[in-house]
C-alpha cells in the first residue's frame, strides 16, 4: 500500500456514528519519500479527504512515511508512536484521541 492509497481509503473506514455532530479538520504532514499532506473535513459527522490539505486544521499530524503506513496497516499503534516520538501532534489534542474511533482499524 502506497501513503496516497491509505488516505484514499480513509472515506470507506470513517464512522459517521463517532463523529455525529462534529465540525472538525484533521491532517497530515507526511515526509519522507512519500511526502505530501492530506486533510479529513468533517462537517456534522460528514467526512471527506481534501489532498493537499487545508491552511487552518484544528489538529495536524505529523509522521514519516514508513510509520504512517505501519499506523494505517494496524503494525504501529498510533500511541505508541506519539509517545516515542514518531508521530508529532499540534492543536486540538482532545480531537486526536478521537481519531481511533473515527477510523477504526482491523486489528
């Protein structure tokens, strides 16, 4: 799975149910060799993906590419990546520990 194929995906895994009533943005920083930056828009518990991401996001992620794909493929927990440094998050920290049930992984 490529970086940009895992943020495609992001519409079909997404839970409406989680974010009922939510109007936040969320993105990411992606570098490394797959570099680029993808947002999440949820408006009232609508969601889509905007590539190339959105000037004012309530939070931003920021992680390589290798560990972004290891976070999306369910081999790094998200958690344990920010606690080690892997995975860097600015803004709304609360919103960010809603992320795992507003894109739920098969584990």
């Amino acid at each position: 799975m490529t970086v940009a194929e895992s943020f495609e995906q992001m519409p079909t895994i997404f839970n409406p149910a989680a974010a009922a009533g939510m109007t936040k943005t969320l993105q990411w920083n992606i570098t490394g060799e797959e570099a680029g930056v993808w947002a999440f828009q949820i408006i009232n518990g609508e969601g889509k993906l905007i590539p190339g991401g959105v000037e004012k996001p309530d939070i931003t992620f920021t992680v390589s590419d290798k560990d972004w794909l290891a976070i999306a493929e369910g081999k790094l927990d998200a958690m344990n990546a920010f606690m080690t440094g892997k995975l860097k998050i600015a803004g709304d920290m609360m919103l960010g520990m809603k992320v795992p049930s507003l894109f739920p992984t098969q584990r």
